[in-house]
C-alpha cells in the first residue's frame, strides 16, 4: 500500500513524500528507522468518507464503464504495468465514485494476497460471473493482457448490440405513450365540453359517436381506479416475473411474440456464440464455458437449453447434438458447430457464427424500425381523426339543419 507523508528530522526540518509498505504500522517503523518523527500518514488512494459510500453505491456502475475498465486493462498489463500500479493508475483516472470504490476495495484485497479473479468476484454488481471467469483463465495460463483484450471486445460487441436494439426501441415506445396521452387527453378534456353541445341539441347521435361519448364519460368516472388498477397489475407482474415460473414465461414470450421474437431469438444466438468463443478463446475448458454462457445469455429457455447440453457433454455426447434435439436452436448453428468440434476449430466457428447473427440483428432493427415509425405515425394519426371526427361531424350536421 502506498502512503503519504509528513515527518520531522532532528534538526526540525518537515518532510514530506510517499513510502509503500504493506500497513500503517509498517510505514511508521520504516520512516522510523530513517529517523523521521511522523506527522501525518494517509493513504495515498483516496477513500470515499463513510457518509458518501452509500450514494457511490446508488450511483452503480453501467456498462460502458466495465467495458472501458476492461480495455484499460489490457493496455496496462500488455505494458507490463504492475497489478498494484495498474489499478492505482484506474482508480486516479476513473470518473466514477461507484467505480473508484469497487477498485479500491479490490486493490486492498489483492495487497492483501487476494487474487484478482477472488477479488473481483467480490463485486458482482460490476463484475459478472463470465468476467471474473475470465480473468482467473488469464491468471491460471499467464495471459492477462490477452484475456483482457478478449473481454475487452466481447463487452464492446455486446454494448454496441444491446445499445443499438435498445435504441430502436425508444422511438416507437415514444410514439405509442404518445398517442395513448393524446387520447386520453381528447376523451378527459375535449369530448367532454362538445358533448354538451351535441346532446343539448337532441338529435340523433350515430353509433360511433355514442361510443367515444360513453367512453369519454366512463374515464371521467372512472380513470382514477383505472389508473390504480393498472398500477397494480404492474406491481403483481413484476412480482411474478421475479420467480422461475414468471421469467420463464416471460422468456419464451420474448422468442415467440410476432416479428419481435425473430430479433429476441437472433440476439440471444448472438450473444451465446459470442459468449462461448470468449470463454473457448481464453482456455477456459468446455463444460465450465457453458456453465458460464448458461449463467450470462440472459433468457430462462436458453439457459435451459445450455444446462441440458452441460449434461449431455459429461455423458459423452457433442454441443451439436445436445442443441440439435431444441427447435429454438436453428439448424445453422448445429451444423457449423459439428463442424468446428470435427475439425477442432470451434472457436472460429463460434465467433463466425456470432458476427453473422449480430449482423442479422443490425438488419432486423433497420427494418423493423423504418416500418414500425410509419406504421405507428399513421396508426396515431387515424385513432386521433376518428375520436374528434365522431364529435365534429354531429356538430357539423346540426349546423347544417340551423
């Protein structure tokens, strides 16, 4: 550990400097022993106060962060950077206090005789199963820097894939909150003042116009239970997908629903392949990568899938045929990976496999997104015509008749 100082010769003169030493004690007896009285010690890496560790806490730290981390790391150890220096150099350099305080902590573990991989693992908010999975295989074979520039480009991929579908994502969400708030706004506000013109004239009102007035009146009635009630659904759905039962029903939804599943089910083809290469590329051995993939795909039915191909392979059995028996697995990808395990390339397999779905997922956002904004533009567009028509078009005919 590193420690800042100020200290006092015999001759009065004041001092001051840095001295590493595995403890506060330690540091004072060597400064001792050069014959300098202490003044003040410190440690030379900043820790939060008490007080402020819980909000660096709050603050999490996101992805891109790790991503970063990780590719700071394979330039420090492809440098030969020492450990204890690397991590001083990232905890200065990080702008995040949750991020500085994870890689305090596991500075102190690793001064501490701690390896790396334990003391990462100590921190599984920032650091994943797969992530600490890998940086053991780096430390058991000696290769560091290329494990980190492995997982330094494999979270790059995954940020820039989930990023992109997230995005897609944002504008038609917008559109639809949109178009329900104008609605509502319509039947709460507007309808209302001109359905007393229309009744207090007494004629007859068409079909469709008494139902945006009913409706109209019912939200007025009612919108507060409403909103409550679909509050609590909410707050029931989300207690339910928090079981097995809940996630897995909400996982083979994901890979079922119409058009959307077809993008869920390349995503997540994406991501096991590319998880599987990683762990295959950095030495770690064939059950434990699934075990890992298993852990980190991200849906209940793959993960599935994977853990019943685990026992398939303790049994004798390929990963081609253990995924070739489930019809969410294509036959693409069983029949490149029986090629890579026949030729002992699976690896190379693995990674064409997952820049070729990632590619298919770059394209069905492009295309879904260029046809969902027109469709929900114009969806939007008649719902609002056909509420207001229903009201002004009475009002219209009893101009007439006047």
């Amino acid at each position: 550990m590193l420690y800042n100082y100020q200290a006092r010769t015999h001759e009065g003169l004041t001092r001051s400097g840095s001295v590493e030493a595995p403890s506060v004690d330690a540091a004072i007896q060597m400064l001792q022993r050069q014959n300098l009285f202490v003044l003040q010690l410190e440690s030379a890496v900043k820790r939060l106060p008490w007080y402020q560790l819980p909000l660096a806490r709050f603050h999490g730290v996101g992805q891109k962060e790790v991503m970063l981390l990780a590719r700071q790391l394979s330039t420090l150890f492809e440098a030969k950077v020492p450990v204890v220096q690397t991590f001083r150099t990232l905890i200065g350099q990080s702008g995040s206090r949750g991020m500085q305080q994870h890689l305090t902590e596991v500075l102190d573990d690793v001064q501490g005789g701690m390896s790396m991989s334990q003391a990462m693992g100590k921190h599984p908010t920032v650091f994943s199963n797969f992530f600490v999975n890998m940086v053991r295989s780096g430390e058991e074979s000696g290769k560091l820097d290329s494990v980190f520039n492995y997982l330094a480009d494999y979270l790059e991929r995954n940020y820039i894939l989930l990023t992109k579908t997230r995005n897609a994502m944002i504008y038609p969400a917008f559109i639809l909150v949109a178009f329900i708030g104008v609605v509502v706004m319509l039947l709460t506000v507007v309808i209302p003042k001109l359905t007393l013109i229309i009744k207090e004239a007494g004629q007859e009102l068409p079909i469709y116009t008494r139902i945006v007035i009913g409706t109209s009146e019912f939200l007025r009635s009612f919108g507060v239970f409403i909103l409550l009630l679909i509050l609590g659904v909410i707050v029931v759905l989300f207690q339910y997908l928090k079981t097995p039962e809940g996630r897995r029903a909400w996982s083979r939804t994901q890979i079922t629903i119409p058009i959307i599943g077809i993008l869920f089910q390349k995503l997540y083809l994406a991501r096991l392949a590319d998880n599987l290469q990683t762990l295959i590329a950095g030495g770690i051995p064939i059950v434990r990568s699934l075990q890992i993939t298993a852990d980190v795909v991200g849906n209940e039915i793959y993960r599935g899938i994977v853990l019943e191909a685990i026992e398939a392979v303790r049994g004798g059995s390929t990963i081609a045929d253990a995924f070739e028996k489930h019809p969410e697995i294509p036959p693409l990808l069983t029949q490149m990976m029986r090629v890579g395990e026949e030729t002992g390339k699976l690896d190379q397999i693995l990674r064409a496999l997952a820049r070729f779905y990632s590619r298919e997922v770059d394209s069905l956002i492009d295309n879904l997104v260029s046809l969902i904004e027109p469709l929900l533009i114009l969806i939007l567009g008649v719902g609002i015509g056909l509420i207001v028509a229903s009201v002004l078009v009475p009002i219209y005919n009893l101009t007439q008749a006047f």
